[in-house]
C-alpha cells in the first residue's frame, strides 16, 4: 500500500516535472510558431515573354537567389508559348566559406529548368555551357513549346560539384506553366497555394535540437540509418508555418520536393489528396476519363512534384501537413517524419495570426503530453 502511495507521489512529481519542462519548451518554441505561410513574389509574363532578374548573393553565410530587393526567390508563371527572358548575376563572393562535394567551392553558378521539355542548347536549358564565375552575367532566353502540358516545375542552381550546396542553401524556385484548368476544370475555380518545400542543414546549427523539436523530428534516423538528422525541412523558407484553410474548404496546393536528396512521403493529418498531376504531368493527359486520384500520402521524390486538391479539416481539428518516415536504410541519410506546416482555420474564422501565447501554450501542451504515454512524442501531434 505505502509502494502504492510512493508510486503515485512519484507519477504526480514526473507530471509536475513534466509540465514545468512543457513551460521552458513552449517558450523555445514560441519564435518560429506564429509565421504564416510565406508567399514568394510572382513574376508574370507580358506580351508571351516572361523577364526577370536574378541575382546569386551570399546571404548570410547561405547561398540565395535575390530578386527585387529580397531573398525569396520568385515564382515564375508562365503560358505554353511564352519565353523566359532572364538575366542571372553572379553576385557570389569570389572565395566561398562554405563546403561543397569538391572543394573549394568556386562559386560557379548557373540555372536549371527542371521538368520542363525545352531546349539543352545555350542559352536555354544549358547546365553544361552556361556557367558564371563571380561577377559574371548569363542570359538566358527559354522557349516554352505551345504544346507543353500545364504543371508545375523548379529552377535551381547546377554547376558541377556545387548543386548541392547551392540548393541546399535554398536557390530554387517554382515554375507554374498555366493551364491545368484545362485538364481538371474544379483548380480553376479554388485558392492555389504553390508550397516549396527545401532542406535547411542544420549540421552546424546551433540550435539544431531546438530545431527538430520544433517540427516534431527524432535525432536520429527513423530506420536503419546510422548518422544522426541533418536536415530539416522549410516550406516557402519557413521553418513550419501555418497554412490557413476553412473547414470544408477546396484548394488546390502545388508541391515540389526541392530538396537537394530527402524525400517526402507527403500526408495532410485525416485528410486525403486529390492527386491532380504529378512531376508536371496532369493524370487526364495520358486519362482524360480519370482526371485525378485519392490518396491519404504520397512519396515524393527529391525534384519530384505534387498538384493536388486538399479540402480543409473539420472544425477544431489539429491537422499538420507532415512528411512520414522513410527508411533509407543502413548507408542511407536519415529522412525521418516532421512537421511541414500547421494547417489552421483562417484568422478570420479563429484568431492565429495574432493567437495570445496562452493558447499557444495549450497547443503546444498536445505535443508534450503526447510524451507522457510513452508511445512516442513524434508520431502524436494532435
Ligand atoms: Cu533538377
């Protein structure tokens, strides 16, 4: 009995230790948790050409594109037909600080077209030909063939032995070819979010374990892999944003995995997407009679693309988008399940932009408590 007593003083002080540390990790969670989903500029074309420039700059000690004044890389639309006119400035540092597979880096740069089917020849889809040193300057002219089928593709950076590092680092960007309302009539009618999901490495990061916490990641692989996490994942740059949707609400959101090497196996928590074209292609142009497909998660390769209609969760519901575990095996990098984004009501509807930090304490009480049961703080979200 007395055994009894003791055990149950000692389950009430863990819970009161428990709770305390719930206090110190709400506070170090607070930072990244009220950004909502960035949205990067969009460049349109005028009389079928689409002109822009960009820079390649060194920001912060992370390679980036910057364009208009910022470092968010713009999204780039653009028509069967239409050409892409862009002039890209080697603004990188002559002597780089960073690591890169063969080293040093020279901070060569160069742009990449990737899905879309133009030309390999200077100056369009040239990865080969078309290379900038520091201070150099590329013009690039890309054709779009009016026969191009509507989707979404990526630009990114892809000198030989540098990619890596410089998409890691972020430069990447979406390519939106209009016109999948052709092929699935409803996407013309809904909100359209273009998400640009990147890895950030967090190797030399400080605030590494705060970090994986924060999406809700282990440390470690979650299979067979044997180095401990090195990335996390950002969406349009942020670290785990919300994503704001009404209950019942139709959107059609365009995904890429721009990550440099990680995969994602996408799923929206309760939620099904209503695959409409994957890797640039919509599923109606090879079956018009089967315009999309249902799925509760999908595998997402690095470079690969989903266009998919979501509909918002019911009210009250605690819905993340997440990437599930991949076991990339004993010799692979480890890609474990982490939060991409909180998908929330609109502020509108409940309060979140401006969400006092009481209930963000509450929320966030969900995911510590989920430790509680011992069943795993990563998987129990809500
Ligand atoms: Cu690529």
């Amino acid at each position: 009995m007395e055994l009894l007593v003791a055990k149950q003083e000692k389950r009430k002080c863990g819970h009161i230790t428990l709770l305390i540390g719930a206090q110190i990790l709400l506070t170090t969670l607070a930072w990244t948790q009220t950004s909502s989903l960035p949205e990067p500029p969009q460049v349109r074309a005028k009389n079928h050409v689409v002109s822009l420039t960009l820079h390649a700059v060194n920001d912060n000690g992370r390679d980036a594109f910057a364009f208009n004044g910022g470092t968010v890389a713009p999204a780039i639309r653009a028509s069967p037909g239409d050409v892409l006119k862009i002039t890209y400035i080697n603004d990188l540092p002559a002597k780089s600080t960073e690591s890169c597979a063969i080293n040093p880096c020279m901070d060569m740069t160069n742009l990449h077209f990737h899905g879309l089917t133009v030309s390999p020849n200077a100056p369009q889809d040239d990865v080969l030909g078309m290379r900038a040193k520091p201070g150099e300057v590329l013009h690039y002219s890309v054709a779009i063939p009016r026969d191009h089928p509507p989707g979404l593709f990526w630009y990114h950076t892809h000198p030989h032995g540098e990619s890596h590092r410089q998409v890691l680092d972020g430069m990447s960007g979406a390519i939106v070819i209009e016109g999948m309302e052709r092929y699935a009539p409803e996407v013309g009618q809904l909100r359209e979010r273009v998400l640009v999901v990147r890895g950030r490495s967090i190797e030399n990061d400080p605030k590494a374990a705060e970090l994986l916490r924060h999406v809700a990641a282990p440390s470690n692989g979650c299979g067979g892999e044997a180095e401990p996490v090195e990335e996390i994942f950002t969406v349009n740059g942020a670290v785990r944003p919300r994503i704001e949707i009404a209950p019942n609400e139709r959107q059609f959101w365009r995904i890429v995995n721009a990550s440099a090497d990680r995969y994602l196996d996408l799923q929206i928590d309760g939620q099904t997407f209503e695959i409409v074209a994957l890797d640039g292609m919509p599923l109606a142009y090879h079956e018009p009679k089967r315009p999309t497909r249902i799925s509760n998660h999908l595998l997402l390769a690095p470079a690969g693309r989903l266009e998919a209609m979501v509909t918002g969760p019911p009210p009250g519901a605690r819905v993340a988008l997440r990437t599930l575990c991949v076991d990339t095996g004993p010799d692979g990098d480890p890609n474990p399940g982490m939060v991409l984004a909180d998908v929330v009501q609109p502020s509108s509807v409940q309060p979140s932009s401006d969400r006092p930090s009481s209930d963000l304490s509450r929320e966030h009480a969900h995911v510590v408590g989920a430790e509680e049961d011992s069943t795993g703080l990563y998987g129990h979200l809500h």
